[in-house]
C-alpha cells in the first residue's frame, strides 16, 4: 500500500509541476508518469526498510 500511495503521490505532484510550468498534455503526462515512478520507487524502499526494521 505504501508503493500505490507513493505513486498516487507522486503522479499527483508531477501533474502538477507540470501545470504550473504551463507545459502542454504530453508534458503534463511525462511529468505524473516520471515522478510517480520515482515516487514510487522511494516508497519501496521505504517499504524494505520498514519489513526489515520489524
């Protein structure tokens, strides 16, 4: 769960970052699909890190 929401997340913050530097839909697009990946990733690390810690 802590993946799905670190993608949410992310996609959310890239759309918006995205907006903001008024880039068109494919831009927009890059943006939410890029950072929800590193998102994402971040979190599955975290995840990792929280199971072993436990």
């Amino acid at each position: 769960m802590i993946v799905l929401a670190g993608f949410v997340i992310g996609v959310l913050w890239g759309g918006f970052l995205a907006r903001r530097r008024r880039g068109n839909r494919f831009d927009i697009a890059q943006y939410a699909l890029s950072f929800g990946i590193a998102f994402s990733l971040v979190a599955l690390f975290l995840a990792i890190f929280i199971d072993r810690m436990s």
